[in-house]
C-alpha cells in the first residue's frame, strides 16, 4: 500500500493490510479474490483517521476525556461521548483525503452507496463488535460519502463501544477505524449464511435464514426470518420453514430506512427461490474452502442475482459431544403399551431376545444396513426407541427428504424438536447407515406386487393361527407342570410370539393404505382431512372397542333387574357380591354376562404388555366400579346404540364417494385402499390382543413357577419371579443358580421402585440424568392448543384430566377424556366420553383408531394438555381441524 495512500480499492487489499483496513474489509477482499460475488467499493483506511485526529489535534482531546471519563457518572459519560463524536464530525478533512475519497466515489459510478465502519479491533477471537458501529445507506454524491465515512469514525466513541472496550481490557487508544464504501444493493430480499451450523459445531450443515427487503429487519428482529437447512456436502435441502413475515424494510429517498406492512399472501411467501438456496449453499462451500473456516456471511439478492455483504468467522461452536450426546431417544409408541418401568422378564423374554428382531425386516425390506446401532435403549427402567436411526432412514431413502415428519407431531413440543433436529442434524450425528440404491429399486416390484397379496384374507388366517395358540396355552393345565416344564413351556411360548413376529410387514403393508386414502380423499374428494377418519368409523369386530360395549352391555344387564342392581351398588367387594348373585334367579343374565366379558376381554388392562401386571379378570373390582359408574349413566347416553348408528352413516359416506368418484379407476382404488384401511385397523387392534393373551398365558405360568419356588424358599414372594431374567429361570428352577438369588432380586426390585419414582420426559435429547433432569416449564395461561385430528367432530363440553387407566376417577356422560396417551385398558372410558384428548398419539395409535370406531372426536400429540386443562373446564375440541379452545 503506497504512503499516504489513505483509500484503496477492496480489489487490492491484501492479507498483510489487516491492520490498515480492519478485518471487515479485508473478510471483503477475501471473498471478490475467490470469485465470490461483493458489490464493488474501496476502503478509506486507519490511516486516514489517525491522519484526521493529527491534522485536527485531537489526539489529546481523546486522551483528556477518556480520563474524564473513568470516574464519571452515566449522564456526564454520555454527554462527553456526544461532545467527542461532535468535534471529530465537526473537524475538517485534511484536503488530500477529501480528493482520494472523492475521486474513489467517482471511479465507483454507482448511483448509490452504502458507508460502513471496518474497526481494527472487530471479531478478535472471543469478542464480537458487531452492530456497535454505524452504518449509512443510500449516500447519493461525494460529499454525503465524505460526511459518512467522519460520522463512521465518530461511531468509534459512543457509550456503547466505550463501555464494550472498558469491560474487555482493550486500550481506548490504540483502536483505530477503517471505513467501507459499496455500492448500495436494493435488495429485493437478504439475510444471513452460515457454512456451518452454529448449533452443530464445525460439521454441521449450510444455514440460510432470509427475509424481504434489506437486512435491517432480520437483525433487529422485527421479523422471524425464513430459515433453510441444507446439506454441507451434498446440498440437498433438508428443511425448512417460512414464517410470517408482517414487514420489510426498503430505503426511503432521504436515505432512512423505512418499514413497510406486507401483504398477508406475501408475508408468508417463502422470502428467497430455490434456485437462490442452491447457489447460496454452493457458495457457502466455497467460501469455507477459501477461508479454511466456517463463516457467517451476510448476502442479498437484487434484481435476481446474489451479493455478499460481509464474512467473519464462526467462533462460538459447541465444545465436541459425545456419541451418546449426540442421540435422540422417544418413548412413542412404546409408551401406548409399555408406559411404566419394564421388568427384567419382561425385558428379557419379549425384548432383549426379539426386539431387535422385530425391526429387522423392515431394515431389509428398505435394503438398510443398521449395523450395531440399537433400535431402542432403557432408560429409568422404560423402553425409548433411538430416533437417529429412522432420521438416517429418511435422509438417504429415495423420497425419504420430502416427507413433513412436523406434519406427525402436532403441537408435542419434544417431538416437534425432535423432528427439527433429525432432519437438520449433521452426518456426523446420524448412524453409519448402508443403503443400496440398485438394490432397492430391483427389490422395489416384488415388495409391491408382495404388498398386493397381503389380503385382509391372510390377516383372517393369521388371527386364526394365534387364536389356535393361545386356546392351546389356555387350556394348559400349568399346576400339573413341574417347574422344569414350567420353563419349557415359557421357551416354546415365547417361540409362538417369535413366529407372529414374522408377519410385521403384513401389519405394515394393511396400514400404509390408511395414510394413502388420506391423499386420495384430499385430492379426489376435496376432503379437508376428516372424510378418511369417518371412513373408519363402525368398522365393527374390534376387540378392544367390543371391550367397552361389552362393558356397557354388563352394566344394562344390571341396572335391568333391581335386586341384581341394588348388590351391584352396594359397598361389597366383587367377591361378596359374586355369592350372594349366585343365590339370585334374576341375577343369571348378568352373571352369564359377567363371565363372558372375562373370557373374551379379562386379558385386558392398563400397561398390558407388561407380564407383571394384573388384568381385568384378576382385579374384578376395577371393573365393578367401571359397571357402577355406567349405571349411572344409563339414560344420558347409549353407546350401544350410537355404535349401531355410526355403523350406518358410515355406509352411507361410502355409497356418497363412490358416487362423486366418476373415474372407475378412482373409484376402484379407492374402495381398494378403503377396505384395506378398514381391515388393518381392526387386524392391528385384534393382533395385538391375542399377543396380549399370549402374554396372559406367559404371566399364568410364571406365577405358577413363583409360588412353587416360594413354597420350597427358593423365593421369598411369588412375584420375586418376575425380577429374574429369562436365562436366570433354568437355573434357578433346577437349583443351580451360581448368584445370590434373593440378592439379585432385592436389588433389581430397589432399582425399580427407584426409577418408578421417575418420571422422564418423552423424548430424551443425549444422556438422562434423573438427578440433573428439570421438567420442561409449562406455560399454563394458554387458551388454544394444537394436535393431530385423528377423529371427526366438533364438541363442546366439561373436560375431565385422568392421568392413569387404574385411578379412581370416571368419566361422566358428556365429559370430554384429557389423558397422556391410551392403551385397551382406557377402552371404558371412551364409552362415556364425547371428545378425546391426549399428550401423545399418532392416526395410527391405539387411541386414534378406537376415538375413530367410536366416532368420537379426538386429537392426540397435543403435548401437555394434561398439564394445562383442568377437570371441569369448559373446552371445545376440533377433531378436524386438531385444536382445543379453554373457553372457560
């Protein structure tokens, strides 16, 4: 750089000139040598503002009020600061910088310009001087650039930077202010870029965040910009949402910046084109290979084309997290049928062995390799699901990026950041996942053509095979069994439920339709998302909602006969009133109505995957007070008959889109996709049930097992049992343990009554820590939440918070059910429900399908609904639109 040279092109500045033109201007210069688009412009240097406090001797007017300054109060430092600002302004130019700056101006030929401070001392490691000096936009001639460009070095003295330079120890002194001028970028849209994810650290991916008009907004955060996430290497666009941005801010002809409304249609327009997102994201990979670091970079786009505006580093990474820090862990839908801490035989014998197992067909199917990464993991004794794995599922799978994983979440705030982080998450974070793309596209028309053949035929003979073992396993005599039989028998059953694991993809294949009639009704029937719900509704044959009808069934059978009634609401217990039924002539009905709703639905209750729970037909006086509370009920509401009903307006909703579907090849893939939607909602519920009587006969044969080991002292409770993993049963049946036994169960019983204490949130972001773990704030005052519409309908009623399927409290006809999720065992208390709503669920969900049987309203994945109604708020909830009003 040439003596006296006080102005120099961005084109000339070099590495070594850092201190001559502050690291903003030089961030510049970088990025025109490696090709990046920068609106052209020079830099009036340090030099020339320590050559203006030369000239001007102001040296010791700088020196005399910063002394001035370190005892003053706030008012005299802010009026010493304004005077010093005023007399550097107020100072005249040394004649020789006026003409190189003038002259620099006049080569530039903009029509505009933009006048920037590029101070010394900026973006130091650690420290950040950004937005503390001024900038001025839409200087028009010479002179104005003249003024700016003092008013820039003025900006070195106000309270502001003072005071950040006082708190970090840095010499008043020795800083110095180099000066920016550009030509003026009216831009139609700008933001910011970062090369890497700040959040990530050095290997995260390219962020973009945009807004309309200049950058003004943006910063100030007048606007919550538009923000996109795409690949580092491959620039795939992984995600990204457009906010509602109300302003812009343009330039007025005096220079000013002014705000201006936008329109509603274009306040939620996405700010920035997808051909600008790609070479923005192609620039940001260029520039960190310039710079050799990540950069946050601050563009505009005018009249279609890009510029960049200003680089500086990205200093403030995370530290480096470990593997375990890095995952996501949900307990959806594990929690639907596994919602309490797991024993160790139920871990062992259903999940240890075979869970793993129960994915891999799908990972074949989509021919993905997972290597060792677990699908699930317990954590405080429940089962979560790794989330990492399904985010690197859908990252390479063909069409995997386009799916809206926040469209499944609803308005649970740990599943909606769950859904933000897999898909911004950088490669690093997400499972080494193998996907052979030739392999899945060869293996693509046999798993269509298998998909096809999967009948609600074959469903019918699957359930036929299960219901023929489980009449094996319960017509097995288990008390004749000698313990050593007793544990072969627990092998040979678990085979069977090895075996049924074997026909998931059949689930799988009779859900998906459900999801597809949703898109064929929306786009062929102009349907807003209920039509596919009331498609379901009535379907019949549901073991768990027949569970509930039945129920209700028990409780007219009662309230029928007046002295079967009176002993039913007496204040016995169920064994009491049992033999005194026994004597009634009048009471045979409900007694045979009694008996046959155990035998076809006493398996049930809440939690009932789990082995160690008591089912209906143990704990008869849970289900005499559900009869009792129906029986009061009876006259407010029929559900037998509303059952009946809807089983007709849903026929009649068949019959009406047929006939709108006039195109017989839309109508014949819509009754396609309509049976198939109706059977796998029915064939899941109804598979699942005679799982669980599997599981019954398992727990029948375990207790049988534990009492025979607590009558020879082996145990020391016939429940001890289920504290003994599946490998431990041998052993320990035979006497040949080589552990303490009562030791072992002592302890895992004190780990379980421990983390049954706990109660972890549903989804877990890196290692739980149950001594560190604090609740997320909830905000209670709220009066419009949000969820999935899952069932039909608009009520209005009473709510009535129930957090556990075994409480004491029922609902009342009419009142609206707020539970955290639901499995069979809360069947009872939809019967009397006019409205559902749950923390969790999805449209396929155990809850979802039975509010659809039912016809009852329903929204699920709320997130804390139960934590924000009350019992006996008046609510509205929308099962189409997937909201619920606090109206009072």
């Amino acid at each position: 750089m040439k003596k006296n040279g006080f102005v120099i092109s961005l084109k000339t500045i070099q590495d070594n000139h850092i201190s001559a033109v502050g690291a903003k201007a030089l961030s510049l210069a970088r990025l025109e040598r490696i090709g990046a688009p920068v609106p052209p412009g020079f830099c009036v240097t340090a030099a020339a503002y320590r050559e203006h406090l030369k000239t001007n001797n102001l040296f010791t007017r700088i020196e005399s009020t910063i002394a001035q300054l370190s005892d003053a109060s706030h008012p005299d430092k802010k009026s010493a600061l304004l005077d010093l600002r005023q007399t550097i302004f107020d100072a005249p130019l040394n004649d020789t910088l006026r003409q190189q700056i003038e002259d620099h101006y006049r080569t530039l030929a903009a029509g505009r310009v933009a006048v920037r401070s590029s101070a010394t001392a900026e973006d130091l490691p650690g420290h950040s001087f950004a937005g503390q000096y001024d900038t001025f936009l839409n200087v028009a001639d010479p002179n104005e650039c003249v003024e700016a460009v003092k008013k820039c070095w003025a900006s070195l003295w106000t309270q502001r930077a003072f005071d950040y330079r006082q708190n970090n120890s840095f010499d008043h002194k020795a800083v110095n202010m180099a000066v920016i001028v550009q030509s003026l970028i009216e831009a139609d849209a700008s933001g910011v870029l970062f090369n890497a994810d700040p959040r990530y650290g050095r290997q995260g991916n390219i962020v973009i965040e945009s807004c309309f008009g200049l950058g003004q907004a943006l910063v100030s955060g007048k606007v919550t910009p538009d923000r996109f996430v795409v690949h580092r290497k491959k620039l795939w666009l992984l995600f990204h949402t457009i906010s509602e941005k109300k302003i812009e801010c343009v330039l007025n002809r005096d220079g000013s910046v002014k705000e201006q409304q936008l329109s509603r249609e274009k306040s939620i327009t996405p700010s920035l084109a997808k051909k600008h997102i790609k070479k923005l994201a192609k620039l940001a990979q260029k520039i960190e290979a310039g710079f050799g670091c990540p950069q946050d970079i601050e563009w505009a786009v005018a009249k279609s084309k890009i510029y960049l505006l200003q680089s500086r580093p990205i200093t403030a990474f995370p530290p480096e997290r470990s593997w375990e820090d890095r995952q996501i862990w949900s307990n959806n839908p594990s929690k639907e049928v596994m919602p309490d801490v797991v024993t160790p035989s139920m871990f062992s014998m259903l999940l240890e062995t075979m869970g793993e197992e129960f994915f891999e067909p799908v990972f074949r199917v989509l021919c993905c390799d997972r290597g060792d990464h677990p699908v699930y993991s317990l954590i405080a004794g429940r089962i979560y699901f790794n989330a990492n794995i399904w985010g690197a599922v859908f990252r390479f799978l063909p069409g995997g990026r386009s799916v809206d994983f926040m469209e499944g979440v609803g308005g649970h705030k740990g599943m909606q950041e769950m859904a933000v982080r897999l898909r911004t998450a950088p490669d690093q974070d997400l499972p080494d996942i193998k996907f052979s793309l030739l392999r899945f596209i060869l293996k693509m028309p046999p798993i269509i053509i298998g998909s096809l053949l999967n009948t609600p035929k074959k469903g019918r003979r699957i359930i036929k095979w299960i219901s023929a073992q489980n009449q094996k396993w319960s017509d097995l005599n288990v008390s004749d069994l000698s313990p050593e039989q007793i544990v072969t028998s627990c092998e040979q059953l678990r085979m069977d439920v090895r075996r049924l694991l074997n026909h998931f993809l059949y689930l799988l294949s009779m859900l998906a339709a459900f999801p597809l009639l949703h898109i064929v009704c929306a786009k062929w029937l102009d349907d807003d998302g209920s039509t596919a719900n009331s498609l379901l509704a009535g379907a019949g044959d549901m073991d768990d909602a027949l569970a509930g009808l039945d129920l209700w069934r028990l409780a007219v059978a009662a309230d029928a006969e007046p002295d079967v009634k009176d002993l039913v609401l007496s204040n016995d217990d169920w064994h009491a009133i049992e033999t005194r039924l026994s004597n009634l002539d009048a009471a045979k009905v409900f007694l045979k109505t009694w008996n046959d709703f155990m035998d076809r639905h006493g398996h049930h209750c809440r939690a009932e995957l789990e082995i160690y729970t008591p089912r209906w037909a143990e704990t008869p006086d849970y289900i005499l007070k559900l009869v009792r509370n129906y029986i009061a009920q009876i006259g407010k509401t029929d559900p037998v008959k509303n059952a009946e009903n809807l089983t007709q307006q849903r026929k009649q909703l068949e019959q009406q889109c047929r006939k709108k579907l006039k195109n017989p090849v839309k109508r014949m893939i819509f009754n396609y996709l309509l049976v198939r939607s109706q059977h796998g909602s029915v064939f899941r519920e109804n598979v699942k049930s005679e799982v669980i009587k599997l599981i019954v006969s398992l727990r029948k044969m375990l207790l049988e097992l534990g009492n025979k080991l607590a009558d020879k002292g082996v145990l020391k409770n016939q429940d001890d049992i289920f504290f003994l993993r599946l490998a431990e049963l041998e052993p320990v049946a035979l006497g040949k343990a080589d552990f303490d036994i009562h030791k072992v169960i002592t302890d895992r019983r004190t780990e379980y009554e421990k983390n049954s204490m706990i109660s972890p949130p549903d989804v877990i972001f890196g290692k739980f820590d149950p001594d560190r773990y604090v609740p997320e704030s909830v905000d209670t005052d709220v009066e419009k939440l949000t969820g999935i519409p899952v069932s039909p309908g608009v009520v209005t009623g009473k709510a009535r918070v129930i957090l556990r399927a075994d409480a004491e409290q029922q609902v009342l006809a009419g009142e609206i059910l707020i539970a955290p999720f639901t499995d069979p065992g809360w069947t009872p208390y939809f019967v009397t429900a006019a409205a559902i709503v749950m923390d969790q669920g999805g449209i396929l969900s155990h809850g979802s399908i039975v509010a659809r049987e039912y016809g009852i309203p329903a929204v699920v994945n709320v997130g804390f609904a139960t934590q924000i109604i009350k019992t006996g708020q008046t609510i509205e909830v929308d099962g189409n639109r997937g909201t619920i009003k606090i109206l009072q």
